[in-house]
C-alpha cells in the first residue's frame, strides 16, 4: 500500500501544500512586543520572516541564516512603503527595540546592506531590566562616524 504523503497547508493556506510558510506562534502574537507593533510592522517582520531559511539533515538543523538576512530600502518600496526613505527605518528601529531582530552587520559603512538576524529579546520585551543593547541598534545619523569605528574594530 503506498504511503500517502503528509498535507502541510490546506487551500485557503497557499496553491501549494507542502510549500513554504512563514511561522508565527500565538506566542508570539499575545506578546506586550507583538502587540506594540502596528501592522506595516507586522507586515516587514513577516516579510523578514520569510527570508530565514532553515537547511535540515535527516529530520536535523544543519545550519540557517538566521543572523544573515538582509532587506533593503529597494525591497521595502516594492513591498509598498511610500516613502521608504523615512518609514522603513523606523519601523526596523521599532522591530529591534520590540526585540524581533538585530541589527547584525551595518552596511551604511560599507555601502552595503544591512544584515539582521532573528532575535528572541521579544520575550522580555516590557519586564523591568529589560534593555536593548547598543550593538544591536541601527547606527545614528549623529554618531554615524564613531559608531563606525566600533563597528570596523
């Protein structure tokens, strides 16, 4: 008797059973951080989301990108942001202080992108003590020189 293979999605969930999805628990969405963002915020970390690309062998995490994921200014006018210039900054400063991502590498320096990674601080997010680290910030356009050092040492 053949095996029947195992439906990942129904229909209202994508064309394709079995495809790709992005993972959000109800966790998640209860969080005091979840529940900070609005939902153009909610919106960039999904389509942050969907870039982490997990690589299993035999049922086992092998490797991801999950701290090497970059999206850009050009990326978030397609998605929709009018003014990518001013919105899309504030909102990433907004999912790194929520804790939802870090920044990881800046790329202002270099004229490259910014790369992020996936962060768990969200689930502190609110306690007392809780705090963002500095490392993980966007560079200020006032600290934009010194912040460069720290980061090319």
């Amino acid at each position: 008797m053949p095996k029947l293979k195992k439906q990942l999605h129904f229909d209202f969930e994508g064309r394709h059973h079995s495809g790709q999805f992005v993972k959000i628990t109800k966790d998640m969405m209860n969080s005091p951080a979840w529940k900070s963002l609005n939902f153009r915020q909610r919106g960039l970390y999904l389509e942050i989301k969907a870039k982490y690309k997990p690589k299993y062998l035999n049922g086992v995490l092998e490797s991801d990108n999950s701290k090497d994921i970059s999206f850009t200014r050009a990326e978030a006018k397609k998605m929709g942001y009018g003014d990518a210039n001013r919105t899309f900054p504030r909102d990433v400063d907004k999912l790194i202080e929520c804790g939802f991502i870090d920044l990881v590498t800046p790329g202002s320096f270099t004229r490259e992108p910014n790369i992020y990674g996936l962060s768990t601080r969200w689930q502190e997010f609110g306690k007392p003590g809780y705090d963002v680290p500095s490392k993980v910030k966007r560079p200020s356009r006032k600290n934009l020189h010194s912040e460069a050092a720290s980061y090319l040492q």
